[in-house]
C-alpha cells in the first residue's frame, strides 16, 4: 500500500455533524483488549498531530500556510474526538490506565522487534521493562482496591508480573537524552517506530498527569503522580530520538504518512467490524491530509515528498498486535541496566558516584513510603501474595518472590 499513489478524497469530507463524530462506545465487558489499545493508540496519535500543528502554528509568520494548517488540524480534531467517543463513559480511570499499560508494553515489543536500528532497539527495550514494572503495580492496586479484574481487561495476551521496579527507574535528566536518528539516512521503519512510539508515550505522561489528582484514594494518586514522572523520562528519551534538522514541514508530512500507516495498520488488524469501518473512514481522511502536507511542503520548500520518504512510500510491514510474552521474558534479563548519558550499562558497572545514586535517593526519600511499593506490599499484606498473571516462574530469580517487593535489583549496587 503507497498513501501517495491513492486518489484522496477533498479535505473538508471530514467535517461532519456531532452525531457522526460522537459514536457509539464499544462494551468494556466484551472488547477485545487490543481494540482497546488501538483506541488508545491512535487517541494519542491524533494529540501528536495536532501538537504539532499548533507548535508550527506559532512557529510560522505566514498566515496562509497557518490557515491550511488549521483546515488540517480542524480535521485532526475530528477523528481525535470520535476515536475518543469509543471509550465507555463506565470505563474507570484505572481500567483505561490498564489498557495504557498494555499498549506501552505490546506496543513497545512489537516495535521492537522490528527495529533494524540497533540503538533505537536499546531504547525501547529499556523503557520496555519499566512499564512492564508500571502495568504490575497499577494491577496489584486494581486489586486491593477491587477497582476490577486485570485479567479481563489484558486477557490471555499479556503476562502481569514486575519488572525494573519503578522506584529504581528514577534517573538524573541528563541520562534520558538519547542521540537523535538522521531522518534522511535511516530506514523508513526506524522512522515510523520513533514517531509511534514518540507519540504513544506522550499521550501516557499526559493522561496520567491529567487524572492523577483526580483518582480517589490517596494511595492512586501516589502511584499516579510517581509513574507519570517516569513517563516524562521515557518521552524525553523517544523524543531525542527524533531527528531535530527536519524542518516543520518535514515533520508535518512525516506524521500524516505515519497516521496513513497506523490507520491502515489498525483497519488490517481489527477484529470488530463497526470500529474497522472506523479505521477505514479515517485512514482515507488522513491520506487527504498526507497529499495537503506533500503539497505545502512543495510550495513553500520546493522539495517533493520523496526527499522525506526516499524509500518511495509504500508502507513497511504493517503494525499486528500480538502476545509478545517470550521477547519481553528475554528482555527482562537486562533488567539491571540504567541509563548513563547517550547509552546504558549495568548499574554494578558504574562507579559509585555517578549522579544516578545522589538523584535517585533525593527523588525517592524513604522507598517504603512509595505508592508504586506500598500499593505491592499492601497487596501481599491482603491476600498473602502479589497479584501476577504469569504462564511460568519469573525468568529473574531476585523477582520470583510473591510474598515481597523487591526495591533494591536495578537501583541498589550489588543486588
């Protein structure tokens, strides 16, 4: 499929009443859960796009170009308020919070896998482990607070089990900035990979910084509020990875053949018929959009569309939401590991002084009066164990333990 060689459809199809914009939810009870993640997935793609829009936007002295803007992200909005409309007004905040977690773990193996680039691979895998870890906690307080069931809502395609614990995940901002990826040199994968992924955990850091203050129990809102801080670390390392020289025009052309990409993925992908139609619908206003951007770009930078894309535009491998529990096992076993300036290394390696220990200590305080341990220990204090959802034994001794949380492995020399 090549967006670029489709007839688009006129730009302002997309404007339409409320009634075809407000659409019926699916049912909590009976979704599968990775429609659940495209929802969410492609919530958070439509915020990517209309950021940047508005950052161009204010970034542009020329009022014509700010108005074809405009029409853009007016159509933006759109299918952002109607892919909204498909979350349940009875799905909870922690419900969807599980649903968060699953996409950024699923997701982040899934791109993973397929990353050529060996250095983008090392960063989702890295930030792989820790919401691997957040997923954990945020169903072990699903539990005690019976807030609902974890296992209906991930069902039989993600293991629920700890990772990097989060109160080891806390490092010095200087060691979340990762080397940018040439735009122009790197495989079109690789590039799409950094803008999902980019825009995927943007959306996670919004919504939980969102709802945090507004969860009930005191012991949410820590966990809310000390997980929103890592998700703000792992936008600051996907987003570095972005290429800075590509101007706004570039990126404004990137991000529509990157919402072609995951609008097509998601229709080959969808197993509810209703909400296909809905990836078909919007795919089809996106490639309208692609077509504007590739225009703009021609007018006001005199370059083609291939300059950006010169593998020629025909998508990559589409995105497949599968069970990825084996690579996630494997990469578990780099659980050591923490961020050192543009790369990572185990944390027994690094000399004693290193600014993570002097920072991760004055971030924490005490550790045991943590949400992300106390909400684990609490679990373990009501029900004898932790909650996990595992096919088999953890493939890291120091974590097998149920009946405690293990806060030292990754943050503790020696452990």
């Amino acid at each position: 499929m090549n967006p670029f060689e489709l007839k688009p459809q006129k730009a302002d199809k997309v404007f339409t009443s409320w009634n075809k914009v407000l659409v019926k939810p699916y049912d909590k009870n009976t979704v599968d859960p990775y429609t659940r993640l495209r929802v969410i997935l492609m919530s958070g793609t439509e915020f990517e796009s209309v950021r940047l829009g508005h950052a161009f936007t204010r970034m542009c002295p020329n009022n014509d170009v700010r108005r074809r803007l405009a029409y853009i992200r007016r159509g933006e909005q759109i299918q952002q308020k109607r892919v909204a409309s498909l979350k349940p007004s009875n799905e909870t905040i922690l419900e969807h919070t599980i649903g968060y977690e699953q996409l950024a773990v699923d997701l982040t193996a899934a791109l993973a896998i397929t990353e050529k680039n060996s250095y983008v691979k090392k960063q989702l895998d890295f930030a792989l482990l820790e919401d691997f870890d957040h997923l954990y906690r945020y169903s072990d307080l699903m539990e005690l607070e019976k807030g609902g069931d974890p296992a209906r809502l991930v069902g039989t395609y993600t293991e629920i089990m700890p990772g990097r614990p989060t109160v080891a995940e806390y490092r010095h901002p200087h060691d979340d900035v990762d080397f940018y990826i040439n735009g122009y040199l790197n495989d079109l994968k690789t590039k799409l990979n950094i803008n999902i992924i980019t825009a995927a955990e943007q959306q996670t850091m919004n919504y939980y910084m969102n709802v945090g203050n507004l969860y009930a129990s005191p012991l949410g809102r820590k966990l809310y509020n000390e997980i929103a801080m890592i998700e703000e670390q792992h936008v600051t390392g996907y987003g570095s990875l972005k290429d800075p020289t590509m101007t706004f025009f570039e990126c404004l052309l990137m991000n529509e053949y990157t919402e072609c990409y995951l609008y097509y993925s998601c229709f080959e992908d969808e197993k509810d018929e209703r909400i296909k139609g809905i990836w078909e619908q919007h795919f089809e206003e996106e490639v309208a959009h692609l077509h504007e951007a590739a225009d703009l770009l021609r007018t006001y930078e005199g370059k083609v569309w291939q300059q950006v894309l010169p593998e020629g535009g025909e998508f990559p491998e589409l995105l497949k939401f599968r069970p990825q529990k084996e690579y996630i096992r494997e990469i578990l076993k780099s659980v050591r590991l923490t961020g050192v300036e543009e790369g990572w290394e185990e944390l027994d390696k690094v000399p004693d002084t290193f600014r993570y220990f002097g920072y991760n200590s004055k971030i924490n305080g005490k550790v045991q009066q943590h949400g992300t341990h106390i909400c684990v220990e609490k679990h373990i204090k009501e029900f004898g164990q932790d909650f996990r959802i595992q096919n088999k034994e953890h493939p890291i001794r120091a974590l097998s333990s149920r009946k405690e949380d293990n806060i030292d492995i990754a943050r503790v020399k020696g452990k």
